[in-house]
C-alpha cells in the first residue's frame, strides 16, 4: 500500500531463479503483504511443474488497521490478477511452511 493508503503498489518484484525461501525471507514480521507467486514442485507422479498462487500475507502482529485494509481489499486484486486462481491465506510463518501447508494446496489444481 501506499504511505497514505489509497492505493496498492508493488513493493518488490522478486528475480529469476528465487526460491520460495527467498520470498519467505522478503515478508515482513509485523505488516502485512500480497503476493503473486510462482510454485514450482513435483506432482505425485514426479513430474515438475509450476502455479501462480495468490499469497496474503496479514500476520497477526500487524497493526489492526493495516489488517482490515488487506482482508478487505484482498479480493477485488485477486480479481484483477487474471490467470491466478489459487488464493493461500497466512497469519503466521507456520501457514506458509512449503511442505506442509503451500504445497498440499496448490496440489488440490494439478
């Protein structure tokens, strides 16, 4: 968002070749983000592939007025952001854990 919040801006466009630990590392601890990611993983029949994933990040330590401006705002930029269809919700560190919460998701569209 921008400084007087009115408008959604991007913060940062991650590089070729990061990894999803990369753009965990990049994610404040007290406010909050989104993010369109690009998963990359293997199938159960160990075939590699990618989705686009739609990521808010609201930390429950953020303040209480940024929390409500992203939860409210968070789904007319989904709708802007066509060919994303995955939507993940996190409040902390342990909701974007790879193994155990991000991949099982995006998982459910292979």
């Amino acid at each position: 968002m921008n400084d007087s919040n009115s408008e959604i801006v991007i913060d940062k466009v991650g590089e070729i070749g990061q990894k999803y630990d990369d753009f965990v590392a990049c994610l404040p601890e007290n406010d909050c983000r989104y993010a369109a990611v690009d998963i990359h993983f293997s199938t159960n029949d160990g075939r590699d592939t990618s989705k686009l994933v739609f990521v808010t990040w609201i930390p429950d330590s953020a303040r209480v007025k940024a929390k409500m401006l992203y939860a409210a705002s968070k789904k007319v930029l989904h709708s802007e952001l066509t060919g994303i269809g995955i939507m993940i919700n996190c409040n902390d560190y342990s909701d974007l854990d790879f193994e155990s919460c991000i991949k099982p998701e995006v998982m459910k569209f292979v």
